[in-house]
C-alpha cells in the first residue's frame, strides 16, 4: 500500500496520502449514510400522501447525497477556528466541520438537547466550538463569513472564513458584495460554490451568464477556480491552495465545484420539472464510487472499504437513536434565549448625574 | 362573500386555483402583465401560484429569475414605470430583506415622491405564514411590516373566492399591491389546508374591492377582525364557543392597507367587545392598529379588548415551541372568553 506524498490521479498531482483518502472516504460516506437514512426517519409519519407538517423530523429537509465531496474536500483544510458558514443544504458540510452530530441530530428532530435547543432546525445550525453557522436565505451566510475572516485579519490570526453556496446563490447581491469587500481588504477568505446545476427547478443556463460561477472572482479580481469533476481530491487539491493563500494572507478565492443533487431539492419535491435522465446521471456520478476506485488502486481493499462503511454507519445510527431519545422542548421553552442580558441591558440603575441648565 | 352573488356558484376552487385563474385572465386580456419569481415556471410555483400558466403563456411571460430578489423586484418597479403590469413574486416573505429597498423605497414611494408624475402599477406577490416547522426564517406574515410603510396596499386573501377577486383588483390597480397568501390556504397537497378557503368561485372574473372587510360570521357578542390563516381558525372558534352560548362575529380584513375601519366599529358598536387576531408578531402591528382605530375613535365604544398575536420572538423550529407561539383556536377561545362580562 503506496502513502507517498506525490501520486497520480485521476490525472493530476495530488499530495494526498492513502490515510487521508480513507479519511476523507470514511467522512463522505457517513454524510451520505446520514442523508439516506435521514430521509427514511423524515418521511416516517409524513405519507402516505407527504404531508409536510406531520411525522417526526419537523419542516422542509433539503438533503446533500451527492455533494459530499465539496464539502469533505475543503473542510479537511480547516481546523476547528476555521470558520465555515453553510447554506440551506447543509449536513455534509456540518459533518465534515466536526459539527458534534448527535446533538446535530437531535437538532433536527426538534429536541431540547439540540445545538440550537429544538430552535432553529435543521437550515440552522450552530456549533461554535468548531465555528459552523447555516443561513435558509440564500446567499446570506456568505457575508458573515467574511466577518470571520475580517476578525481573523484584525486579531492577526491566520484563521480562515470559508462561505459555502449553492450555484444558484451567485447572483445573489450577498455575494457578489462580499467578494468585493474580501477583495478589497485582502480578507483571509474562501467561496466555495456547490454546482448541482439546479436551484429548485431552475437549471443553471437560465438564470447565471456564465456557466463557470468561478469567473464571478474575475471582476473582483481575485483567484478563481473551478473543479470540473465531483472529486473530492481534486477539491482537496484547489482548496489547500485556496486556504494557504488566505491563511498566509495573500487574500480571498472562489472555488466552484461540479457536484450532483442525487435528491430532490427538498424531500417531497416531485421533481417534474427534471428529466429522468438527468436524474439517472447525477446518480450514476457518484464521487463516493469515484474514491473508492482510487483507494482500491492504492491498494485499499474491499475489506478495509466495508469495515469505514460500518463505521460510518455505526456513527450515524448512533446519533439518530441518541436524538429520538431525547426530550422535546416545552412549549414555555420557546420564550427563552431572546436575550443575553436582561431586557434592561447590562444595567437596571440610572446614572446618577445633575445636569446643569435645565430650568432656563 | 358568496351570497352577493345573484346566481348561485356551484363550481369550487381551492384557492391557488382561484388566483392563477386571474392572473390568466388578466394575461390573456392584457399582454403587458406578466410575472417573475423564482420557480414559477416549470415547477408552477413552490406554492402553486403558477400552476400551470408556463403552458398557456410560455418563458417570456412566466418568467423564472435569477435568485436576485433585488434586481427582479426592482426591475418589476421600473417595467411598471414605463406602463407595464408586472407581478413579482417572493417565493416567502420572509425573503423580503433581501429586497427592501426596491420595496420600501422604491415600489412604495416613487409614485407620492414624484408627487404623482409616475405611478408602479405592479402587484409583489408573496407566500406568508407557519404551522409547518419552517422556523424563524421561513414562517413570517410581516403584514405589519409591509403596512406600516405608507405607499403600498396590502391584501390577504383568506377564501378561493376572496383570493380571485382580490388578484384581479391588485392586478388592475394602479398602484403597488402587496398580496399575501397564506401556504396553509392555498390547498397544496403537501400542506393541507384547513376546511374552508376551498369555496365556490364564480368562473367568470370579478374584482374584489380593497378596503373593504368581509363579515365571516355574525354574531351578537364579541368582535374577532383577523385576517388570512387565522379566519379560518377564528372560525372554528366561534363555532366551538356558540356550544358555549357566545356569539362570535368574525371579521376578514382582506386588505390592511387600506383598512376598513367602518365595518369593524359598526360591528363594536354592536358587541362592545373586541378581540384582535392575527399571524404577526404582536407588538407594533395589526392587532394594535386595529384596537387603536376603535379606540381613538370612540373609547367608549368597547368594554373590552384582547388581543391575539404572536409574541416577540422568533419563530421557533420545533412542534411544541412553534405551537405555543403561533395562536390557534383555543387561544383565540381563551382571549373571547377573556372579554366576557
Ligand atoms: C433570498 C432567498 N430567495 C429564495 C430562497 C428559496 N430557495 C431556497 S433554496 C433555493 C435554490 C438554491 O439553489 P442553489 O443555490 O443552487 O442551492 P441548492 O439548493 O442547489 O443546493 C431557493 C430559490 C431563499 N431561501 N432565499
Ligand atoms: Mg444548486
């Protein structure tokens, strides 16, 4: 089994090892486990019929199959200061952040123990001991994480900001503003845009001029790059490159990745407006399949492959058993957490001054 | 509603059936109306709005945008200031933020700021309301947020058969119409909806005037003005509280701005007692409004008032917090009961 620094693959160069291939491999699979079975849980309760408002996991799910490798391929150059902002499509990139998964889970179930006590849901998560946040509206969880960068900047941290995105988010003006704002300041930041190809029913060609969302950099004068193919070493690839220049303060960089949308956009989408075709290759493009090929002509056998598989697996039943577990809110509980310090603010004494000039 | 009609209608609608037919209507009898959203062509609208108007009217006329509510939103104020009759749809309402100044400094002041030289005769089509775990992002009404702007009139339509002619009057308006439906109303399959906004309508067009509010029920006892979503559960609480032996009049705003403050005093003056209800948040919004109007007019006219709203805080995602914030028909029970004698 060959773990040298320098191999080929896949026809370019790659200096990554066959531990971190597992590595990355076994991060894809459990997002991807977590999203197959996550759709099971959420459509218990829900049919027959798919009435959204009933069964056990509460709202919309918009489910990542088929873009774990953006997510696994840049976070695995963060560490835990790193911070990462995520859209509403978010667990692949929650999990391969390091977002504690059971209490994730249990987020998403609504419980009391979730990461946001049942409050936000799964479009909103937030885990700051490893510096991961969502926003449901698109293209607003971009500036924010230039914010990290900014404050990585000012404390003259080499902490990252990395905002990731849908392809449908690059006409969004949250974006193409903080591009600028990044770029004009040199900011320790990095856009990672997920092209599935559609937004809802909208294929990219009939809402974005370009069909390369990396271009957007080039207006602002900034590196930008697109990885063509759904391979997570590839992204591994672009993105060392990206976080090093931001990290050695050398300024932002866009990265879109090519990823397929194995789902609907949300559970109980129809999905009429997409041919059968187009279903069948974006789940005949599986870059799980496309590592696990790599790692086998490393040597990597089917064995070792199974046995990550099982632990993914294991990790994820685990988590979904411990958040059916546990408690949901009180209903009284709705009302907690509006404030940080008490209505009044950080006082309840006025200032004791006499003004003078009151009386004329 | 129903009975101003001399003919009796026997053919219902759900009511995203009944606001598509108008806006057929209007597009087919004038070709400078047209609509933009995201999702309104192939997938017909992610609440229906559409359904099916991509077939009749095609890609130039149904037109899905980038997601760039600014430039969308702002490109209906500007086609609507050469004379066109857009319709611009936010797919929630919530997404308005991303939109505001076309919105509230564009849309709704350009026509008073140019003292009248130009007017925006376009109509923001918007999905509002929760009940189905959205959280705090996804399940606003902010219809006191879009009222409280002057310079656009505002509609909530809470039946098929209100929603139709409402469309129809929001579309031919010469001014900026925001028209707010409730997901809960619009009879989608995946969000069912409550017994009620399905009604007969009336195939040929009608228009709806704005200002004017609808007597749901009548009633001798107490006053309930709500609108949307919570007609329907204002409703189901009169019902329940006639076993009781109160007599609930309930009454649908279906415009905030303008407001009918006419039928709302006539009715206080009968009741004397007046319960506010709505899906907004409770402080600064329609449920003080509307107390407000009868008091300042005449505050001996009410004995007593409650009011029903949201509480100031977000929306919570999961069921039990999310149920105890959004009021049903047992709160609005609690707050008629809270104004007897
Ligand atoms: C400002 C705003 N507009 C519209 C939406 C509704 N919406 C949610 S997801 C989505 C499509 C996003 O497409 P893309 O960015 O490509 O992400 P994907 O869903 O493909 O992951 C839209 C329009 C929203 N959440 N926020
Ligand atoms: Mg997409």
């Amino acid at each position: 089994m060959s773990d040298s620094n320098q191999q080929r693959l896949g026809g370019f160069m790659t200096s990554v090892s066959t531990t971190q291939m597992k590595s990355f491999y076994e991060d894809m699979v459990t997002a991807r486990v977590y999203e197959e079975r996550l759709q099971e849980e959420y459509m218990e309760g829900k049919t027959p019929g798919f009435d959204i408002s009933a069964g056990q996991i509460p709202g919309e799910l918009h489910l990542a199959a088929g873009q774990e490798a953006a997510a696994v391929g840049v976070c695995h150059h963060l560490r835990d200061e790193d911070t990462v902002t995520a859209p509403h499509r978010p667990h692949h990139i929650a999990i391969a952040k390091g977002v504690d998964l059971k209490r994730m889970t249990a987020e998403i179930f609504g419980r009391e123990t979730g990461l946001s006590s049942g409050k936000g849901g799964h479009m909103h998560l937030f885990d700051p001991d490893v510096n991961f946040a969502c926003s449901g509206i698109i293209a607003e969880g971009v500036p924010p994480a230039v914010g990290a960068g900014l404050t990585a900047q000012k404390r003259n941290e080499d902490s990252v900001g990395v905002a990731f995105l849908g392809e449908g988010a690059i006409s969004q003006g949250a974006f193409l503003e903080s591009l600028n704002f990044a770029s004009v300041h040199d900011m320790p930041v990095v856009f990672i845009i997920e092209d599935n190809d559609w937004a809802i029913s909208m294929p990219k060609e009939r809402v974005a001029d370009s069909q390369d969302g990396s271009r957007r950099a080039d207006g602002f004068d900034m590196p930008g790059i697109r990885v063509d193919q759904d391979d997570v070493l590839a992204v591994s690839e672009a993105a060392r490159e990206a976080v090093g220049r931001a990290r050695d303060g050398n300024g932002p960089t866009v990265i879109e990745v090519q990823v397929h949308r194995r789902m609907g956009h949300f559970m109980g989408d129809p999905e009429t407006y997409r041919s059968e075709a187009d279903q069948e290759a974006h789940r005949r493009r599986d870059s799980i399949e496309r590592l696990a090929a790599d790692l086998r002509s490393h040597g990597v056998d089917d064995e070792t492959l199974a046995e990550i598989r099982e632990r993914a697996e294991s990790r994820v039943e685990e988590a979904i058993e411990w958040a059916k577990d546990q408690p949901k809110p009180d209903p009284e509980d709705a009302y907690d957490d509006m404030w940080v310090n008490p209505p009044s603010g950080v006082t309840d004494t006025e200032p004791n001054f006499d003004l003078a000039g009151g009386d004329d | 509603m129903a009975q101003q009609q001399r003919q009796t209608v026997e053919r219902t609608r759900t009511m995203s059936d009944a606001m598509v037919e108008a806006i057929a209507t209007e597009m087919r009898e004038n070709e400078e109306v047209f609509y933009m959203g995201e999702d309104v062509a192939d997938y017909g609208g992610i609440f229906d709005s559409t359904e099916g108007l991509l077939e009749e009217f095609g890609r130039d006329r149904i037109m899905d945008v980038p997601i760039s509510e600014t430039s969308y939103i702002g490109a209906a104020v500007g086609a609507a200031q050469e004379g066109m009759r857009p319709i611009a749809e936010l797919m929630f309402v919530d997404f308005f933020g991303v939109a505001m100044d076309q919105i509230y400094n564009q849309m709704a002041k350009n026509t008073y700021m140019s003292g009248g030289a130009v007017n925006v005769p376009m109509v923001l089509t918007a999905a509002v309301g929760g009940t189905y775990n959205d959280a705090a992002q996804h399940s606003q009404t902010l219809y006191g947020t879009f009222a409280h702007v002057p310079g656009m009139k505002v509609v909530v339509p809470s039946t098929a058969y209100d929603a139709k002619g409402l469309m129809h009057n929001a579309i031919r308006d010469d001014d900026p119409v925001a028209y707010m439906f409730h997901k809960r109303l619009m009879g989608i399959g995946w969000l069912p909806a409550p017994d009620g906004p399905k009604t007969a309508v009336p195939e040929t067009e009608y228009t709806i005037p704005f200002g004017s509010a609808d007597v749901k029920r009548e009633g001798d006892d107490v006053t309930v003005v709500t609108l949307g979503l919570h007609v329907h559960r204002a409703l189901d609480a009169a019902e329940r509280l006639a076993e009781e032996g109160i007599d609930v009049e309930v009454i649908d705003l279906r415009s905030l701005v303008p407001l009918d403050e006419e039928t709302i005093r006539e009715s206080v003056d009968k009741t004397g007692r007046l319960v506010a209800v709505d899906e907004d948040y409770q402080s600064f919004g329609v449920t003080g409004e509307v107390i407000t109007r009868v008091v300042e007019d005449d505050p001996g006219s009410v004995e007593a008032v409650e009011r029903v709203a949201i509480p100031d805080i977000p929306i919570p995602y999961a069921r039990p917090m999310e149920n105890e914030v959004v009021p049903d028909s047992e709160d609005i029970q609690e707050a008629i009961r809270a104004t007897e004698p």
